[in-house]
C-alpha cells in the first residue's frame, strides 16, 4: 500500500528533505539493558549518568614538592622549613602540620588539612630535614580542590550519547562499573542480482563478485547493532518479497543492495508498494539517485541502489542516520570544512553531487583536497583511496583548480 502521508513520489528530493523525512518518521526503539562498564564502549546510554563522589574526593597535589601552611610567609622568595613527614599518592602523612613545618609530597597525595601551599622541589633544595625555598609562597598554588573536576551529583553524561574512550575513562573515576544503555538494533542486509558471486566462486561471463554485502557489513559493524547477513536474493519478485516480509518480522531495519532503479530487473519499489509503505524513493543526488526508504510491519527499509560507491555514499548519508534515529539520537550534520580544491571537478547542475576526494594538510597547516580519482559510481579502488566526500551543490556547474570547496572527513586522521 502507498503511504498517504505524503505526496507522489514523482519529484525528486534534496538530500535535506530526505534527512528530514527520516527523522521525522523514525522513533526511537524502546528497551534498554545494563552492562558492565568494560563492555560499554560505543553503547547508547538509556538514561542520563550523575556522579556519586567528588572528584578528587580531597584536595590533592598537582606536582612533585613540599606542602606547608603559608601564614606568615606570604610574599617571601627566600626561607626555610623543617621538613616532618612525607605524603605519597595513596598514603596520606597523618601527623601534625605546624607552623615552620613542611611535608614531602607527592603528586596526586593528599594534601594536609593545615597546608594551603605547595612549592615544586625544582624551586627547593634540601638539606638533611631542612627545606629551603626560592620561590614566592603562593596561598593555594599547585593544589587541586576537592570536585575541581566533578562534584557528586553533577550531571557526567547526557542520554543518547554513545560512549567513547573519554567517557568510559569519566565514568570509571566516577565509581560507575556499569551504565544503562539502549538495546541493540536488529539489522538484516542482503544484496540484489542475478549476476553476484560469491568469493571463492569462479565467474561466469558477466558475473562479478558480491562486494556489497562485505561494505555493508563493514559498515555496520557498531556495538549498537546487532546484524544478521541475510545473503544475496536473485531478481525474482516473489523472492525479494518472501525475502523482506520474513526478514522484517525478526528485525528493526533492513538494508539491501540493487534493485531500487527502473530497470525491467528492478523490483525493490513495486515489492515495497505491495508489501509494506513507501515514504520516498528518488533523490536529488549522485551517486545514490535511486533509493527506496519506507517500512514493512514495524521494521524499517532502505533499499539502496547496487552501484558500490553509491551504497557507500547512501549509507553515510541517511541509513547511519536512520538507525541513530532507532538509538534515540537526533541525525547530526556531519563536519564540513572549507577548503581549496587541487582538482578541476566536472558537473552537471541539476543534483547534489559526493565525489570522492583525497584531502591532505600541508606543511604550513593548511587542508587542500584533490579528487580521488575517475567519479564513475562503480570505482571501488577510488573510493578505497579516498577520505573524503566533496560535497558540490546541485547549482554547482564544475569546480577550478584553487577554487573554495565543502568536504566531509571519513575520519579526521589526515
């Protein structure tokens, strides 16, 4: 059946008005679970996590020196102390810090109730149990405050974040060994077509090798996600649909490969219409042109074109997006920098284009971007070589060599 909440599908739609539509559409799944803070890395937090201590819970030194109360020294460069005891990390001094007195300590040790100062031993020198020092007595110098970095009860982290190496680093010295997160999505992918292979297989005159399902699995390799490899499914009508109807009873999304064109061998948007809904299927933009989006019973489906790099591109651009909006997570845009094309870029006006770039910083700092390579959407080895999208608009009629030009960074490791 159509989805009438929208209108005919005639019109092609701006990648913008895509995104929306996704996340206008896509609720957040319900379901969360607890796990162990060592099992927690990527994970969606379910709920928002607070500190229970301080941190540091006391005062602590911030280097290597001598601790003392500064009354009366306030101002002096030049004056000497009786050293009575030594704080280490771990294991406080326990005695009695009086006036004329000082403590060795050390970094990270807890500072003394009675100290409100504490000098670096490069600014000292030491003889038997006399200290002298040859720097000004600063009240509070080189001491940490209790919960200078955290107070109990302060909010740490705000749900639906995932969660990275800083955050499980926060959280340990929180005290926190485990986090409530988001359940995992289930995800099915297959791929489309009567010419794949499977590796290992010879092939037959105008067969080539499933490549799609291994980019797909790349990319959905995410603790967030948990992913069923449903296989490749021939260009057979009754097949796609018996292949969707019964993936989608066990799962929260699916994501397939070909079949989303016009062609006489293209039945994912016909299969779409008579088994489920569909929100959209054309889009302003290349490559990726052809990509059904809609939904089967309660999972959602991404029917993505069978041009390689176009999956590459569709993927990033709005599946990733999708499931985040599964997760409970907002679609974000991505980082986009300004930068001077090396590249004399060709294109048509008309649609938004993601040529695959090469994006380098020189010695001076400064971020140029060539173009990766050919732009034929089937060009593996250039996208492979690429590590970044350059984002042309769809008014955009070619780039000149020196020419300003958007990019979005794969990853930020130039």
């Amino acid at each position: 059946m159509n989805d009438i909440c929208f209108p005919p599908q005639n019109a092609l739609l701006s990648a913008e008005q895509a995104l929306s539509r996704i996340s206008e559409t896509i609720q957040p799944l319900s379901g969360a679970e607890i796990v162990d803070l060592n099992r927690a890395l990527g994970r969606t937090l379910a709920e928002d996590v607070f500190a229970a201590i301080d941190m540091p819970p006391q005062r602590n030194a911030a280097m290597d020196g001598y601790a003392f109360a500064a009354a009366g020294l306030s101002g002096e460069a030049d004056f000497r102390l009786r050293m009575v005891g030594t704080a280490w990390a771990g294991k406080p001094f326990n005695g009695t810090l009086g006036l004329g007195e000082c403590v060795r300590i050390f970094t990270g040790a807890v500072v003394p109730d009675s100290a409100d100062s504490v000098v670096a031993q490069e600014q000292t020198r030491a003889e038997a149990d006399q200290i002298s020092f040859f720097a000004p007595c600063l009240f509070q110098k080189n001491i940490r405050p209790a919960g200078s970095d955290f107070k109990a009860d302060e909010l740490l982290l705000r749900a639906p974040k995932k969660l990275t190496p800083r955050d499980t680093g926060l959280l340990a010295a929180a005290g926190i060994a485990a986090v409530k997160v988001r359940r995992r999505v289930r995800i099915g992918f297959f791929s489309t077509g009567d010419e794949l292979a499977p590796l290992g297989a010879e092939l037959d005159v105008g067969q080539i090798y499933d490549s799609n399902r291994y980019l797909l699995a790349a990319m959905l390799d995410d603790p967030n996600f948990k992913v069923h490899d449903l296989g490749t499914v021939k260009d057979d009508p009754l097949a796609l649909e018996a292949t969707l109807i019964g993936a989608a009873a066990n799962h929260d999304a699916l994501v397939s490969t070909g079949g989303a064109s016009v062609g006489d061998a293209d039945y994912v948007k016909q299969v779409l219409e008579k088994c489920g809904q569909v929100n959209f299927w054309k889009l302003a933009i290349k490559p990726g042109k052809p990509l059904a989006f809609g939904k089967i019973g309660d999972c959602w489906y991404f029917g993505l074109p069978g041009n390689p790099v176009a999956v590459l591109v569709t993927y990033h651009k709005f599946v990733k997006p999708g499931l985040d909006c599964l997760l409970g997570a907002l679609p974000r845009p991505p980082l986009q920098l300004r930068v001077r094309s090396d590249s004399q870029l060709r294109k048509v006006p008309g649609r938004s284009e993601y040529q695959r770039g090469i994006l380098k910083q020189g010695e001076n700092g400064e971020l140029t971007v060539a173009a990766a390579g050919p732009q034929d959407s089937h060009q593996l080895k250039v996208a492979s070589m690429a590590n970044c999208f350059i984002v042309l608009d769809a008014d955009c009629d070619g780039v000149s060599r020196g020419d300003w030009v958007l990019v979005e960074p794969f990853t930020l490791d130039l």
